[in-house]
C-alpha cells in the first residue's frame, strides 16, 4: 500500500473528480459568466478538458501516481471497486483527449451551442474514465450506465429532428436491452461466486472447481459479452451503429466512435484477461466466441462499408471493422496483443475524430452527408482535405501515419501468438478496407463538384483541433515507440503475477 | 556524431513537401522553386555519397554487413526490435544518385504544370522520399514502411493529375496490385522475424545486418523465397504481375511517369534482390532458374506486346516490361556477372526511361496526341527531341558505347555462363539444360525492341511535316532542352567510361552474388520435395483449425 491512503484514494479519481468541477461550472456557466457569445461555453468545456488532461498527465509524471510498479493490490482503490493502473491512465488520456477535441469541433455548430449538449460530454467521459477504471461487476455496470445514458441523449440531441430522435430512440432501446441482458450475466456470476470483484472471481475459477459450474459461467460469459459487444459496435450487435452514427449529432458520433468504443474495449480487457468469465487461455469457451466474433466484425463491416454512399454511413462500418481489428489484441491474450489493442484505440482517438471534424465542417455548409459532398473537397478548402487524408490513410493503415503502426502492432503480436491466420484474414480485410477509403481520396482529389470555387470556411477552434489531431496522427505514425512503450507496460497489469 | 547525410537524402524531400503545403495558396511560383532547392540538395549530397562510396570500395569477399557506409542507427520501438538504421554499399549508393537525378529531370519537366502546383510538388516529394529511404533502409521494416509512402503519392498523383480517359481504373489498379504485393512480402518478413534460425532462436528483429549473417532453415526459404521475391517482383513489373505497369505509365503525368518507370520499377528489383535473394539465398537457388523462365517471358514478351503498340507511350510502357524482365533475368543468372549487369542495367534503363517519357511528354503537350499513326515530322518541331529519343532508343536496343550494352552484355553473358550450374531444382528443371537457350532467345528479343523503337522512330519522327496541322506548336524550353541533355550525357557517359559505374555496382553486388555461390554449392536439395514441404504446412494449418474447433 502506498504511504498516504487518503490522499492516493483521491488522487485515483482525481480526473473523474476534475471533471465533475468543469461540469459544475458548465452547468452554471450562463450565470456564472453571462456570455456574450454562445461559442464561449464549449470553449470553456475544452479548456476545461485539456486541464484536467494536463493534471493526468502530470499526476503520472510529476507524483508517480498511478506507479509502473505498484502490484494489483497497491493499485485496488475504494474498497477493490475501482483501479489506478497505467491502463486506467492511458484511456483516461484517450477519453480526455477525445473530449477536447469534441468540444473543439462542435462549439461552432449552432444548434449544439448550448450547456446542456457540452455538460453531457463531460457527464459521458466521466462514465467511459470510471468504465476503464472498474474491476467490480457493479461500478462496471454503474460507470457503463452513466456513459450510456449520457449518450443517449447526446445521441437524440437534434431535438425535432427526426433522425437525430431516431438514433437516440434506436440507440436507447437496444442499450437499454443489451445491458439488461449483461446484468442478468453479472446477476449469475454473482449468483456462483458470491462475490462481486472481478480479480476475487478469477481466482476462484483458476483452480480446477471451474468445472461444475462450466454451463453457468459460459452462460454469463455469453449474456455479458452482450453489453460489452453492444458498447464496442462488434457483429452482431452492431446494428445500431450506421443508423445512430447517420443520425446523431455529428461532432458527438465522433466521441461515440472513439471514446465510447475504447470503454467498451477497456472493460472487455479488464474482464476477459482477469479471468472472471473462465481462466484467460485459448482453451476457454469464450475464446473461441471472441475469435469468431472478430472475423465477422472485420469482414462483415468492411463488406458494408464498399457500398454506402453516405460518408457517416460508410465511417460506421469502417469503425465496425476496426473494432474487429482491435479485438485481435484480446484474443491473442499476451501483453503484447493487449498493449497493441491500447495503441490501436489511443490512434483510433485522434484518427476517427479528425475525419469526423472534417466532416462536421463540411455538412454545416452543405447541411447533408452524402459521400458526393466530398467532390472538389481539394479545391474548396486544401486544408480539410489534407486533414482527411491523412485521416482516412491512418484508417487504412498506409505509413507515416499511426493506423499503419496499430495494425503492424496488432498484426505481429497475432503472429506471435501463433495465430497468423487470424493476421492473414486481417490483412485482407485491410486490402478490402482499402478500397473504399482509396474512394474518399478520390472524391476529395479528383471529382470536381458544381460549386468548386466557394471556399469552406473553417473556423479557429476547429482549425486547433483538426491540427492537433492530425499532429498526433503523423506523430504516432513515425514515433510510435514511446507510446507503444507505454500502452505495452500498461497491459502488464491485464497479467497479474 | 557523423553528419546524417542519408537521412536529410531521405528526409529533406518530406521537410519541403510540407513547407510547399503550407504555402499561400496563390504562391504556386514558389512551389516548384522549392522542389527544385530540394532536388538540387538531394543531388549534391547523393553525389557526395556517391563519390566517397566509390573512393572506398571494400575488397571482394566482404560480408555485406561490412560494405555498408553512411550507417546511422537509433533505436525507433526497442521493445519489438525496430530500429531506424540507414546505410548505403555500392549499388544503394547508385541508385540513390539516380533517383536523385530522375526526381530533378521530373522537376523540371513539370515546370509548367498550373493545375494545383502546390499539391502536385508536395506529392511529388513524398514519393522522392519514400523511393530514396527505401535503398538507404538498411532496417527490413524501415524498408517497407519508405515502400509503402512510396506507393501512395504514386495513386494520388495518377488520380488526379493523370490522362483523364485511364485514370481513375490506372491508379487503383496500380495501388492494389502494388500494396498487394508489398503485404505479401511483408508477412514473409514477418515470418523470419519469428521463425528460429540453423543452430539458433529466432533473431526478433528487422535487422538486415544480422539478418543477411544469418541461415535460416532450408524448407523456410524453400517456402518463403517465392513470396518474399514476388511480392516485391510485383513492383519490379516481373510476368504475370506486370500488368499494372503499362497502365500506371500511360495513366501518369510526364514527371510521375518518369519516376514510376525510372526508379520506383527498380525499387521492386532492387528490394526483391536485397532482401529475396540476399536472406534467402538457398530458396533462391531453388527458384532462380524458375524465375529464370518467367523474365525471359518479360522480355520477349513485353517486346512484341510493345510491337503492338499504337500509343506511344504503351509502346514505351510495355518496353519498360521487356528491360525491367532483363533486371530480373540478371539475378536469375545466378552469377556475379548477370547482377553487376543487373545493376548496371537498373541505372541505365532509369534514365533511358526516363529520357523516352519526357520525349513523350512534350510531345503528347504540344500535339495533344500519342498515336504514332498520327505524328509525323516531328524533327522539323522538336529538332532536340529527335536527338533524345534516338540516343534513348539506342540504348534500348544496346548499342556498343552507350550504357545499354554495358548493361546487356553482362547480363547475357551471365544467363549463358549459367550452362555449367547442374542442380535439380524446382519442378525436376535442371538449369544446365536450358540456360543457354533461354541466352540466345532473349538476345533475339532485343531484335523485336529494335523493330518496334525505329518504327517508332521513322513515323513519329520521320515523314513528311504537317505544317499545318501543326502550326502553332511551342518550341521546347530551355528547361527542356536541358533535361534532355543532362539524360543523354548520363547515357553516352556511362556507355563510354564504364569505370564511372561498373566498379561500385559491382561491389554492391558481390555479397549477394558470394551468398549465392554459398549456397550453390552446398546444394542441398535433400528433405523431400517442395510439394512435400507445403503439403507439412497444410497438415500443420490443417491440426491448427481442428484443435480450434476441438477447443471451441
């Protein structure tokens, strides 16, 4: 146990904790400031993010909290409900960069200029940091609560809009369903073990004892991955995803794609690898249901995707593949497959929202999402198309951007655990995949539309954050070490001892 | 620390393609001045590399590892092996000085390119960049990532600034045929970077160093060999995966079209021989004289295709297919004769290639049309022209003093040498049996490349003037007109003093050529037959999925 047990018991939720201070002053922020302008409050919200990204940070760096060398019991906080290990660091660093970014590209969209839209995304990134922090099945379900129906809402936000209600309607009965399912899962396992910790439950089923209540556990196995497989848009619960990406707030789709997905992804990790559904080997039932499932989600999602011809559509059923993509890291079960699972999503982070921002600017000129909106992208603004393109060759893998270091790290990890046919089957969805994104870069070089000469406009904030992402994209696409090195020591505490 | 020549080689082009992006719009003046500044400094230090590479040559029978200069090494991701190591020998060193010449000429012959400068320079530096860090990658991953920024310039570039009626179906082609190929090369490295080396564990690294030091199990490379060299062959527009080729030339802008068939061609020879037959050299001897009968398909082939031509820059596009099929041939010779011309031929074929697309191009600006049936009389417009095209057509057809026949000669030379090597390789095909034959009818191949580049040369240039038709043609640049020259020199030059070229290609191609006599005469075709070998793989794919099933 570290020294102070009250203040690393702080200091653990601290980031959930500074959020909740951004969100307070969010909620009061009209008559705290009294703004002239609407754009001032998601302003202050990314603002607000970034510092409480910057205190993460420098909690790890300055007070060693969370510590690479802390054993699981030194990590366990608030009574084993949640932990402070370097996997709850690096999504939170995901989560909070996702949200600043969002608040970024949505301040300028009018119809999102309000404090309720920008309190639920702090209100949803609080749910998605404390889902990657959790190790008892119930802050698993409470924090994947708080997540979900903040994305409610943030989904159905475009009130009177009758896709926007659509896809929040859609995506509300079909969360509320899969969770109930995943809670009847939980309710089982509880119902075996009596306990509710996920590191106490793996113990128990470690030993040989297993084997009489098998059925069960491959039951809660099964009902669980309902919940996680809905979160993480795998097949075949992924057919929410096209309607509620098409129909949602775009700015919001962006966080939903990255941030609610890297939860989804966290507590999948968490659960699977400590055990609690069956001992993590490829001998586990489950295993075999994961490995399944991670072929048809690549395959079936890029299939999809050749044929939509709207651009939110078509992003949907790549991020459907690229869940696909990340759970390889899972099922390889080795630190390396988990920390490249970690890098896939912390790259997906800045990827997806930059192709997502661009998009934001261009549907608010052209008020539509069609694919063909994207002709003579080049000639309307060079900026927005350099930024997609970087984007879309970082979705397909292609150097010097970070999606080609995802995929190599998720590849050879495969490879090394022996599956190279799974690498194999990946690495032709990858060459399907490319095909329809080589498509988006020709509409924006190529195609010329009839209003080629009215130049998009693209304001401060979104200018901040378009760059910022693409910075990071190259970045992780020519560095990857260092953060390579750290999702890798990170995915040390899936195994412990 | 060394001054990283290499890197800022390999680098510097990225650097100014992002200044150039970050350019005003309206400055597209500015664009092309700036390519240029980064052409003439890749130049300089490519020459300097050149020069200091050739003042030390190391003595035959130097491990490749040693010959290496200019090395710098920094760890990139530690933890899986990857590291940024660059480092040239002779023949990288070459090929380097060609690129960077090529990427100059290519410069210049875009001069007056007015749809979207900026854009078409910084894509233009990005595939300089990657061609260049692909022959100074001494690191296997380094090597295919430089591969991979190599390949997709090329689609942007095709796509937008290429012949409008091929296109779109060029460009997409082009890229999946070529990251198709590049993928598959790449799980071949990725299985030797796992698979346990003779007397050893496996190496877990991208190292070639260690890599072209170490021997890896017989039925590996028996395996792996083809993919690895195929892979990469693709690129290197080997039959009958040269399909791509002739489209991507005709498709691509002049510059493009100059870079595509100049260098990038050479990049898949280049990559096929340094890590195919250079790691592999065992699965080489095993394949080689297979491969053999492939690249004399290329070039007799390729030859009468080109013979078909209407297009002139099919014609050259396909002529292209029969001279890289010449490349391939060299390192199927199996001697150090074949793959110093192999070398030689690489540099000579860049530049003629070079020559005859911008030939081509400023033809095609001026007429509006490549159909030999419909230019005639072009000495009386481009006086200069004629000159290039037939000095470059020569060259083809490798005429004594100019850099075709340095590179012709040795490569037949080493095919017909061939006929002492007695080895039951793949398919029961005992090279000694055929080699000379395959010689003699490859030499006739090049009879069909000189009927197709004088018809060519009598109808496009020769005939009867249309004055009319033509009247209002711009006489060529002085840029142009330099271009041309600068080409044309580099040909006679190496034609004429092969001692500026033959010593260091050479030297680049010994260690390859000695793994290969290494391993010739250990000749160990014993553990059954290649069909054997892959029936164990199924049976071991076979066990994995039932004890898949078994657990599920």
């Amino acid at each position: 146990m570290s020294p102070n047990i009250t203040l690393s018991w702080v200091l653990a939720l601290a980031p959930e904790i500074g959020l909740l201070v951004v969100l307070f002053m969010v909620l009061v922020f009209d008559k705290l400031f009294k703004p002239a302008d609407r754009r001032q409050v998601g302003l202050f919200t990314a603002w607000g993010a970034l510092a409480v990204l910057v205190m993460t940070v420098a909690l790890y760096w300055v007070l060693d909290q969370p510590s690479a060398g802390w054993g699981v019991e030194d990590s366990l906080f608030w009574g084993g409900m949640m932990r402070n290990d370097l996997v709850t660091f690096v999504f939170r660093l995901m989560f909070l960069s996702a949200l600043f970014l969002t608040s970024l590209l949505s301040m300028d969209v009018p119809r999102l200029q309000k404090v309720e839209y920008f309190a639920l995304l702090i209100t949803a990134t609080i749910g998605f940091s404390l889902m990657a922090a959790s190790t008892d099945l119930i802050m698993v379900y409470m924090a994947l609560e708080t997540a979900s129906i903040s994305s409610y809402l943030l989904a159905g936000f475009y009130s009177g809009q009758t896709r926007s209600s659509e896809a929040g309607m859609k995506y509300f009965i079909y969360g509320a369903f899969t969770t109930a399912v995943m809670v009847y899962g939980m309710s089982l396992l509880y119902g075996v073990t009596g306990q509710t910790s996920l590191y106490f439950i793996g113990d128990l089923f470690s030993g040989p004892e297993i084997a009489a209540v098998q059925p069960l556990v491959l039951l809660a196995a099964v009902l669980i991955t309902v919940g996680f497989a809905f979160k993480t848009s795998l097949v075949p619960y992924h057919f929410w995803t096209p309607d509620v990406y098409e129909g949602a707030p775009t700015p919001f789709v962006g966080m939903l794609s990255t941030a609610s997905k890297a939860a989804g992804f966290a507590v999948l990790l968490r659960v699977f690898l400590s055990g609690t559904l069956g001992p993590a080997n490829t001998g586990s039932e489950w295993w075999a249901m994961l490995v399944a499932m991670c072929i048809i989600t690549m395959t079936l999602g890029n299939l999809v995707a050749i044929f939509q011809t709207n651009i939110k559509r078509l992003l949907a059923y790549s991020s459907i593949a690229q869940a696909g993509y990340t759970l390889i890291g899972l099922v390889t079960l080795t630190q390396d497959g988990s920390g490249a699972s970690m890098f896939y999503l912390l790259m997906y982070v800045f990827t997806n929202i930059a192709a997502f921002g661009v998009i934001v600017i261009i549907s608010n000129v052209t008020q539509s999402d069609e694919l063909k909106d994207l002709s003579g992208l080049n000639r309307r603004s060079p900026f927005l198309a350099l930024v997609m393109l970087v984007a879309v060759l970082s979705l397909s893998g292609i150097p010097p951007t970070a999606g080609f270091f995802g995929k190599f790290f998720l590849f050879k990890a495969a490879i090394d655990a022996g599956l190279w046919w799974l690498a194999l089957i990946a690495i032709v969805n990858a060459f399907i995949a490319l095909y329809y994104y080589l498509g988006i870069i020709k509409y924006m070089y190529l195609y010329r539309s009839e209003e080629d000469d009215v130049s998009i406009p693209v304001s401060r904030a979104a200018q901040v954050g378009l760059v910022v992402s693409t910075v990071f994209i190259i970045y992780l696409g020519v560095i990857a070490g260092p953060a390579f090195e750290l999702t890798r020591q990170a995915a040390a505490s899936f195994f412990p001892g | 620390m060394e001054f990283p020549f290499l890197s800022i080689i390999a680098l510097s082009p990225i650097f100014f393609a992002i200044v150039i992006l970050m350019l005003p719009k309206d400055r597209g003046e500015n664009a092309r001045m700036l390519g240029l500044a980064a052409m003439v400094l890749g130049l300089i230090l490519s020459i300097y590399v050149y020069v200091a590479t050739y003042q030390s040559l190391p003595p035959a029978g130097t491990p490749w590892s040693e010959t290496l200069r200019f090395v710098e090494e920094h760890p990139w991701v530690p933890s899986i092996g990857l590291n940024y190591i660059v480092g040239v020998d002779g023949l990288s060193a070459t090929l380097v000085l060609l690129t960077a010449i090529v990427g100059l000429g290519g410069v210049l012959i875009s001069w007056s390119i007015d749809d979207r400068p900026r854009e078409f320079y910084a894509f233009f530096m990005l595939l300089v960049a990657g061609v260049h860090g692909v022959f100074v990658a001494v690191d296997g991953f380094l090597l295919f990532f430089f591969y991979e920024l190599a390949v997709l310039p090329m689609y942007v570039m095709i796509a937008v600034w290429g012949w409008k009626e091929r296109r779109e179906y060029a460009s997409m082609k082009l890229t999946l045929y070529l990251l198709i190929g590049s993928f598959i090369s790449f799980i071949s490295f990725l299985v030797l970077y796992f698979t346990p080396v003779e007397g050893g564990e496996a190496l877990q690294t991208f190292d070639l160093r260690i890599w072209s030091q170490a021997t890896f199990p017989f039925d590996i490379q028996r395996i792996w060999f083809m993919p690895l060299f195929l892979g990469f062959g693709v690129l290197a527009g080997l039959w009958p995966f040269h399909n791509w080729s002739p489209d991507g030339h005709v498709a691509a802008p002049t510059a493009v079209s100059m870079i595509h068939a100049g260098v990038l061609m050479k990049l898949g020879a280049y990559a096929s021989m340094r890590v195919g037959i250079q790691l592999l050299p065992e699965g080489g001897v095993y394949w080689l004289p297979f491969i053999l009968l492939l690249t004399l398909i290329n070039v007799v082939y390729g030859a009468l295709i080109a013979m078909r031509q209407k297009d002139l820059k099919y014609m050259i596009g396909y002529s292209s297919v029969s001279h890289m099929g010449l490349v391939s041939m060299g390192f199927a010779a199996m001697v150090l004769v074949g793959f110093t011309g192999a070398g030689i031929q690489m540099v000579s074929h860049g530049v003629m290639t070079a020559l005859f697309f911008a030939v081509v191009g400023m033809i095609y600006d001026r007429t509006h049309t490549r159909n030999m049936d419909d230019l005639s009389g072009m000495r009386k417009a481009l006086p200069w022209t004629v000159v290039a095209f037939i000095i470059a057509g020569l060259v083809g057809m490798g005429m004594p003093g100019l850099s075709g026949f340095l590179a012709e000669f040795p490569i037949f030379l080493g095919v017909w040498e061939g006929r002492g090597l007695d080895l039951t390789a793949v398919f029961g095909l005992n090279p000694s049996n055929y080699y000379g034959i395959v010689a003699i009818i490859a030499i006739l191949g090049i009879v069909i490349t000189a009927a197709y580049i004088l018809r060519a040369i009598h109808s496009v240039f020769f005939g009867e003037y249309e004055g009319e038709k033509w009247h209002d043609m711009r006489p060529l640049l002085a840029i142009d007109k330099f271009t041309l020259v600068m080409f044309s020199v580099i040909l006679v030059v190496i034609g004429l003093f092969p001692m500026v070229i033959a010593p260091i290609v050479e030297s680049g191609m010994a260690p390859v050529a000695d793994r290969l006599h290494v391993a010739q005469q250990a000749a160990q075709f014993h553990g059954g037959t290649i069909t054997g070998a892959a029936q164990q793989m199924i049976q071991i794919v076979a066990a994995n999925v039932m004890a898949w099933l078994g657990g599920a």
